[in-house]
C-alpha cells in the first residue's frame, strides 16, 4: 500500500466551473480507485467522491485545486483525475454554447 500522499495541483479549465455534472463525473471516477482522495482549495479540505462537498468548493474556471491521494493506486487515481479535469470538462463548454437559431 502506498503510505506517502501523492498530490498534483490542478487548474478548473471550462468556463462553466465545477458545476453539478462535472463534479458527479469527478466523484464517481475518484470513487473507483483503493485509495482515499482529497481535494484542497485554500484551507478546506474535501473528500473527492462526495458531489456534495465538491459543489462546495465553488470551483471556477480558474480555480487552482490540489488533488491528494494515498492508497493502492493512489498514483492512477491522480492522473486519472487530473486527465478529467484538464481534458474533459473543457468539452463541457461546447455543450453549453448556443447553437445558431437558438435562444
């Protein structure tokens, strides 16, 4: 079992923040792995599979989280992670925007 906390700093890329599906989508992955996940804004500190603590983190666009992970696969955990937050949730933007003709 890895006993050393692993950590990566983050930025929140998509103009719409960690809002209610990306943090579903975050939970949900961080709750996949055997290792216990935390989230760092400032001075609060999160559990990463609980959507309701990640709302209430207010995550914009901008946002400079620090993902800490020990455990089994805590390694994976991370990188898998941060790969959501910096290639997926951008999509998230695109699905936003208003099509042509649309109000």
């Amino acid at each position: 079992m890895q006993t050393s906390p692993i950590s990566r700093v983050v930025v929140i890329q998509n103009k719409q923040g960690l809002h209610a599906r990306p943090a579903d989508q975050f939970a949900r992955l961080a709750s996949q792995f055997d290792a216990k996940i935390d989230v760092v804004r400032e001075d609060r500190r999160i559990t990463a599979n609980s959507v309701m603590d990640l709302l209430t983190l207010g995550a914009f666009q901008g946002t400079q989280l620090t993902l800490v992970a020990v455990g089994n696969d805590a390694q994976q955990a991370i990188d898998a992670l941060v790969n959501l937050v910096e290639n997926v949730f951008p999509q998230e933007d695109n699905e936003h925007e208003e099509r042509p003709g649309e109000d």
